[in-house]
C-alpha cells in the first residue's frame, strides 16, 4: 500500500518564531494578570480585617451604649433627641445673641463723655435709638467759659476722640449745631451732639 505524506496542516500552523512570542505574550499574560489578582485578593483582605476591626469597635460602643441609656430603643432615637436638643439650643442662643446685638451699655458711655467736661458744663439732654445705634445728646457750656476759650485749647470734642472707651464703643461723634440760651446761671452755650454706636458683639472693653 502506498503511504503518503502529506501536510493539510502545513499553510495554517504559524512558524516556530511567531509560535515562541504567542507563547511569551501567553506567559506575560498570566504573570500579570496573576499579580493583579494577588494584589485585589491583599487590599480586599485588608479592608475585610479592616471592616471586622469596626464592627468589633461599634459592638462595643453599643454595649457602652446599652448599659449607659437602658430607656434608649435605638441609636436612632438618641439621635433624634440629641438632634431636637441641639436645635432649641440654637434658637436660644440665636435669640441671646440678637438681644446682645441690640444692649446699649449705656452707664460707661455716659460716664466717659461727662468725665472731660469742666465745671459749669453740664448735659441737657440725651436719647438713643437702639436699633440704629445711634444717639444724641446736648452739652451746655457757661457763655464765660465758651467765649475765653483760647484759640490753642483742646476742645471737649478732642478729648473725647482721644477717650479709650469711646473709641472702642464709638464709631463717630460730631457736632450737628449751637445755639445760645439762656441757662440757671446765665446765658450759655448749647452745643448738640451726634454719635453712632458700633455693634456690641464687635466691641470689649479697653
């Protein structure tokens, strides 16, 4: 019988050469695919370890929590009262600081625009507007006192720009007008004043 030789496989079948890089492209492959599988398989067992450290630190947080509120049903609830709390206590201190806001110290300031005046000064009258924080007042000088004035003297208006108090408590203070009148001693002086307050909340004292 006749034997033949013959190749079908022969056209198909790549060269040794391009068999071997298949082979190392193959090899590459599951190298770098293993490696990455071995590192998502490590940073997922760190983060189980991680996760059962957790669970174990919340189980004792609630066993704290159990034994030191026994009324409590549920974290939930606690929070809820927690929460609730937390809110009426920033509706009263937003009410404490709107009443801040507005307190009118008015003692010192009172204090500190009398304490330059020399004698025979006196204040004739004083009003403020809380809501604008700003005021007004009159100063009655003798007309003696008013008209010997040297040219060189330090006005009271001076003295009260360089007051520490009013300067922290004080944004300006101006004279608005004069008039002469006649006072309980004579004839005087009557200087007006304007001023406006700064916030109280902006303001400590010196």
């Amino acid at each position: 019988m006749t034997a033949f030789r013959i190749n079908l496989m022969r056209e198909i079948v790549p060269p040794p050469a391009r068999r071997a890089r298949i082979f190392l492209l193959f090899i590459a492959y599951v190298l770098v695919f293993g490696a990455i599988s071995t590192f998502a398989a490590w940073r997922l067992t760190i983060r189980m370890v991680e996760l059962r450290g957790r669970r174990h630190g919340m189980d004792l947080q609630e066993k704290w929590f159990r034994q030191k509120f026994p009324d409590v049903a549920s974290f939930q609830e606690y929070s809820d009262d927690l929460r609730l709390g937390l809110e009426h206590c920033e509706t009263q201190l937003a009410g404490i600081g709107e009443v801040v806001g507005r307190r009118c110290d008015l003692p010192p300031l009172l204090l500190s625009i009398l304490q330059p005046m020399t004698p025979g000064m006196r204040v004739g009258s004083f009003s403020i507007d809380r809501e604008k924080k700003s005021f007004g007042f009159e100063v009655s000088v003798p007309a003696a006192t008013f008209e010997r004035r040297r040219q060189g003297d330090a006005d009271i208006m001076t003295s009260w720009n360089e007051h520490p108090v009013l300067r922290t408590r004080l944004k300006s203070i101006v004279l608005i007008g004069s008039r002469r009148a006649r006072g309980p001693t004579g004839f005087e002086y009557v200087l007006t004043f304007s001023g406006v307050m700064k916030d109280a909340r902006a303001t400590a004292e010196p």
